[in-house]
C-alpha cells in the first residue's frame, strides 16, 4: 500500500490507528469514509476536536473532564455531597451515568495501582480522595473499580488509607449478571456471587 496516499491520509491513518478498537485496515476504511465525506462528516468533526482540544479540561474537585471547572456533575445541586463513588476512569463515570443508578458525586482515580505497570499511589488521584472523604460531609465512599486483581488491590489500598475517617466504605456487588446463565459464567463471578448473596 506504500505510495497509494500521501503523507497527509497515512498521518490521518496513523493516527486513527491508535484509536481503541480501530486497527490500521479500519482505520484505512474510517480514513477513507471521512474523505468521502469530506464536507458533512470529516470538516465538522476537524472542527468539533479542535474545539474540545482547546477546552476540555480535568476538573479540579473529582477528575472528570468537562469543558468547565469544577465540572457539571460537581456543579449540580440536585446531587448530593455525602456520597463519594470512586471509579478508575471517566469512561466508567460515563457508564455509571448512562445506567442512571448514582446520584451522588464522583471521584475519577485515573487508573489503578499495578507493579507491573509502575503505577503507584502518587500516579493516582488519592490524595484528593482522602482529602474529600475527611471534610466531614462525606458519610460513603462507594469502590466501583474493576473486579481484576489491581482493581481490587487499589480498593483494599484506599479502604486502608480511609480507615481514620470514619467513613463507610462500600463496593459494588459482584455476581451473577441479570439474564446471566450459570453454566456460561466463569468460576470467579460464581464465587463472587455467592459471597454477595442476600436473602429472596
């Protein structure tokens, strides 16, 4: 495919490459449908990313990144203060929200704690959360991290780091999906299920 395109569409292929989900044969076709249409879709998409390059930003009280500072969710006076829901990423904030079961406010790590990685605790947004959960508001902390191995060593290292607060700290409940069939889920969420049974 060398010499098909000139550097301007292979950069614009590169760079959708590294998208998630998008390898360099999607991002061709991607690159290919922006290009067809140029004028609906590739010039007011330019437009729309120029723009949120230049203002999005993390907000300064819970992580999330919004085009104001302190963000939308911190700034809504519908949601309460006493409970703080802690998540790894913005893109679980965003699930969180779409499922519409937390109305509370929220805490953005920016990852998880992994050796492997090199990620420790001052590479993440704890800091502030120890803080938040210690101004006498807060009654819960909500854990809402991923059930893997790091996911639930960072959650045993805030818990530690939240003990002389006085806070409850809660996790999400782990089992059984609704419309899950048992003989098609792993032994891991078996088990997490039966830990997290409650009665009928």
């Amino acid at each position: 495919m060398a010499g098909t395109a000139g550097p301007e569409i292979e950069r614009l292929i590169q760079l959708l490459a590294k998208l998630p989900g998008l390898g360099p044969r999607s991002a061709r076709r991607a690159a290919l449908h922006l290009m067809k249409k140029r004028e609906a879709l590739m010039e007011p998409l330019a437009a729309a990313m120029a723009e949120a390059a230049e203002k999005i930003r993390p907000c300064s009280i819970c992580g999330n990144l919004d085009v104001s500072d302190p963000c939308t969710v911190c700034r809504d006076p519908k949601r309460g203060d006493s409970v703080i829901c802690v998540v790894e990423t913005v893109g679980d904030l965003w699930a969180l929200e779409r499922a519409g079961a937390f109305a509370g406010k929220y805490h953005v790590l920016g990852g998880v704690l992994s050796a492997l990685d090199g990620v420790g605790p001052d590479d993440l947004n704890l800091a502030s959360l120890i803080e938040r959960a210690g101004n006498g508001s807060v009654s819960e902390v909500i854990l809402a991290l991923n059930a893997t191995v790091d996911g639930q060593t960072t959650a045993h290292v805030i818990a530690d780091r939240l003990a002389h607060t006085g806070v409850s700290i809660t996790s999400l409940a782990r089992g059984v999906p609704v419309g899950g069939e048992l003989d098609y889920l792993d032994d891991g969420t078996l088990a997490a299920a039966f830990r997290s049974r409650r009665p009928a």
